[in-house]
C-alpha cells in the first residue's frame, strides 16, 4: 500500500502558539501542514491569511498544503506562492474557469489541488483529473474544525479513485478520526487532513501515528 499523507489543519492549533504547535506535529510525524484561509464569503468564517503563511513558511520544512476557501482565488495565486506554499487547493465552486486556474498554479512550479464541497458531484472533477496533482474531497461544509464527518460525501472518493491516474493524490478534509480515516482510505483516499483529531487529542504523536 502507498504511504498515507497526513496533513494537520493548524485551524485547531492555539494560534498564539502557532510555532510550538507545529513543531508539535511536526515531531509527530506529520507529513504536510494544512493551512485553512477562509475569507468570510466563500464560506461564514475568517482565518488567516498570507502574512501568515509567510510567517509559517520560516518555522517548519514540512510543505505547506494550502486550502483556498475564498472567491475569486486566481487573484490570491501568486501572494500565497511567494509566501510558502507548496500545494494551493481552491474549490470547484469558486472559479468560473478551472483550467485557467490550473495552469496559473501550475505556472509557479508548486502542487495544484481541486477542492468539491459536500453538495458538489463527483464528476465535476472528471475532466481534470490529468491536469490536477490533488483532488480534495469535504466530509463536511467548508467553514469551520470540530464538524461531524459526512458519510455519504466520501463515496465519492471511490468515483474518482476509478478514474484517476496513479500519480492523483485524493485527500480528504472533515471529521477525519481513526475511524473516519480508515473509511476514507478504504476508499481510495491517500492524504488525510484533521484538524481537531490531532489538535485536542492528549498525545497527538499517537493521534498522527493511529491515522496511518
Ligand atoms: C474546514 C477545514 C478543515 C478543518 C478540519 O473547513 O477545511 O481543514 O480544519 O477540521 P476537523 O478535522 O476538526 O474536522
Ligand atoms: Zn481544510
């Protein structure tokens, strides 16, 4: 079986402590950092954003796996980029040309991903799944941690899986626990996000350790 990335949402890390809690799951394991922005439209809550990121980028080697749950995210490319990312995901929903996004990413040398809501079918994926290095499927609503993982959403991972080459990373983001974690894999998913699993966890070396 190929190796499962895990990526920590730092969304549940003390964000006055944001240096220590990385190194935290950095020490765990942890195989990516999973870094939220949300921009209080795309979806009911604010985040953080670049100078963050570029924050971030000087305290840790891990790769930094940036989930765009903003508008317009095409004109955000570049500043996250320059700030440190190294995989940028935007969502389905928020683009109106997806190939032009794809390729803008594409463009700065870094890991494009393609995010689908709970709502959103799997097969608005299809036609990019050769262009795209990551595809990202939400077993909850994008917005906030702490969230009840969705069953039914991550079926869908196993109708991309069908399709997708071999090289195609499926993550998953919501609700992810040991349980969760091993439905997803089950399906076909290869990169596991959680953020509360990890974070609130009392050893979150064995947390890291247990998603695998
Ligand atoms: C939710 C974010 C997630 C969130 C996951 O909109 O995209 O990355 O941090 O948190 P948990 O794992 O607690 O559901
Ligand atoms: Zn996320």
């Amino acid at each position: 079986m190929s190796k499962i990335i895990i990526s920590p949402s730092i969304l549940s890390a003390d964000f006055a402590n944001l240096e220590r809690d990385i190194k935290l799951v950095e020490k765990a394991g942890a195989d990516w950092l999973h870094v939220d922005v949300m921009d209080g439209h795309f979806v009911p809550n604010i985040s953080i954003g670049v100078p963050v990121v570029k924050s971030i980028r000087k305290v840790t080697a891990l790769p930094l796996d940036v989930h765009l749950m903003i508008e317009n995210p095409e004109k955000y490319v570049k500043a996250f980029v320059e700030a440190g990312a190294d995989i940028l995901t935007f969502h389905y929903e928020a683009v109106s040309d997806v190939k032009n996004i794809i390729d803008l990413i594409k463009s700065f040398n870094v890991k494009a991903g393609m995010s689908i809501k709970p709502a959103t079918s799997y097969d608005v994926v299809l036609p990019y799944l050769n262009s795209l290095d990551l595809v990202l499927v939400m077993t909850v609503e994008p917005g906030f941690g702490g969230q009840e993982f969705m069953a039914d959403s991550a079926k869908k991972i196993s109708q991309i899986k069908k399709s997708a080459p071999d090289s195609l990373i499926i993550q998953v983001d919501g609700g992810i626990n040991e349980q969760t974690a091993r439905i997803c894999t089950g399906y076909g998913a290869n990169s596991l996000v959680a953020g509360n699993y990890i974070y609130k966890s009392a050893d979150i070396s064995q947390a890291v350790l247990s998603l695998r």
